[in-house]
C-alpha cells in the first residue's frame, strides 16, 4: 500500500495520510465497529483506555483474518467530545506506530453511543495480498 499526501494540499493535521492505494488482487478486511468493552464486560473510564481496547480487538480481528496492523489502510472513529479527541489520537498513534504507510483517517464526534459509558468507537479497512 502507499500512503497519499500531495503536497500541493494541506498537510495531515496528525499521524494520518489524505488517501492510501490499494493495489489491484489484495484481501479486504472490513471490521465492525469496536467499542471499548474487554472480553470480561469491564469498560476503562478513559478515551484512551477505550481506543486501546478498540485496538486491541481490531488486532485479534485481523489476526484472525490472517493480517495485523500494517495492513490498514483507513481508521474511522468517533469520540462522544472534543476533550476525547487526544486520549483517542494517543492510542492510535500507539498502533500505527512502526507501520511501513500512514492509513488515511476519519475522525468525528458524536453525541453518543448504545451505551452512556462508552467513549470511542473505532473500525478500519485492511488489505493484504
């Protein structure tokens, strides 16, 4: 894959790429949206706690499909406040980092979601040969 970012355009405002390509005979992996919920029913009280948990459930879903991390192509997430932003940027610098491509990125605040406890919510794209 390779990461977008034309210079003839703002630059990232963090650690993302404008677009990314993928090229022509990989795999897709599509996740459902994870929220911050572990495996006991336990939720962390923190955004950053939450996205790390999102992140390590897209980790094992992508294991499961036989790919990992640096085959994302694209996160999409939403926080339930502006003040959750940064927590939520913190863990997903945590998993990007090291990867040969920046994904492309989307983030949004929400008003909420299924339950008022849950902070973030987090999916991604992946593709691998």
């Amino acid at each position: 894959m390779k990461s977008l970012t034309p210079g003839t355009i703002r630059a990232p405002f963090a650690a993302y790429a404008h677009g990314i390509e993928i090229p022509a005979g990989h795999r897709l992996i599509r996740t459902s949206g994870q929220l911050g919920i572990r495996p006991d029913d336990t939720i962390p009280g923190t955004a950053q706690a939450q996205a790390t948990v999102c992140f390590d459930n897209i980790r094992a879903i992508l294991a499961e499909g036989g790919m990992g991390p640096r085959d994302v192509a694209h996160i999409s997430a939403w926080v339930t406040a502006r003040e959750h932003m940064a927590g939520y940027m913190q863990a997903r610098d945590a998993f990007t980092q090291g990867l040969p491509h920046l994904p492309a990125s989307t983030l949004m605040i929400v008003s909420g979601f299924t339950r008022p406890e849950f902070l973030v919510e987090v999916e991604v794209l992946a593709a691998a040969p």
